[in-house]
C-alpha cells in the first residue's frame, strides 16, 4: 500500500513537473517571438513577477519556524518526562532550527540593504534605532 502510494506520487510529481516546464518554455518562446526587444523585456517580466517572491519566503520561513518552536518545546518537555526514551538533542536540534528559520528574514533584509546601501528597510531602522549613522567609520 505505501508502496504503491509512493509510486503514484512521484508519477504524479514527474507529470507536474514536466507540464511546468513544457508550458514555461512554450510562453517563453511566445514572448520572445512577440516583443521587439527581446531579452531586455523578458528580464523586465522575471523582474516583475519575482517581487513578492521574499514576501512568500518570509511567511514560509515565519511559520515553519514557529512549528519547528513549538514541536522543540514539547520534545523538551517529553525529554523531562521521560529522558531514556527521548533525547535531549531532539527538542534542542528543532528549537535551534525554529529560530534560525525566524531569522532567516531578517537577515534576508539585513544583506539586501547592505548590498544595496538601502535608506528604507528593517535593518536601517535597527540601525537608526540604535543611533548609529551609515557615515561613521571605524577606527
């Protein structure tokens, strides 16, 4: 039975996959036949249709890692409970990855605004906060 469900499954997932990518190229091939500019315009659509991509990492990143919290916090407790049948790294190992996940957007923003030398962001905010300027120097 588990068996067969994982077969269905993965014939599944292959299908969907190569309908993705035949359908990707075909819209590809037509956008490229139709625009006078060509790649330049392409770039411009990927560009625009990726914006609200960090948006969608952040809620993934944010959920997932206040699961991964709570589930750490009831190995945890089940490690107090009862610590020969569950060890003390499994609670530790979820809420470390819990956290990491919760940070991940943060530090996203963190590194776009110190490539970009953005004004407007979180990380300027923290900075601002903290009374800090971008001019000062080290030294």
């Amino acid at each position: 039975m588990l068996t067969t469900l994982k077969t269905t499954g993965l014939k599944f997932t292959a299908v969907l996959t190569t309908g993705m990518l035949l359908s990707t190229s075909a819209m590809a091939t037509t956008t490229i036949g139709k625009s006078t500019k060509g790649l330049e315009e392409l770039t411009e659509n990927f560009i625009d249709n990726t914006l609200n991509l960090p948006g969608l990492i952040s809620i993934v990143a944010y959920m997932a890692g206040l699961a991964l919290g709570v589930l750490g916090v009831l190995k945890l407790k089940d490690h107090v409970e009862n610590p020969s049948q569950t060890p003390l790294k499994d609670g530790a190992v979820r809420l470390g990855a819990g956290g990491a996940l919760l940070a991940l957007p943060f530090l996203y923003e963190v590194i776009i605004d110190s490539q970009t030398g953005g004004e407007d962001g979180m990380a300027s905010q923290v900075v601002q906060l903290q009374g800090l300027s971008k001019d000062r120097t080290v030294g």
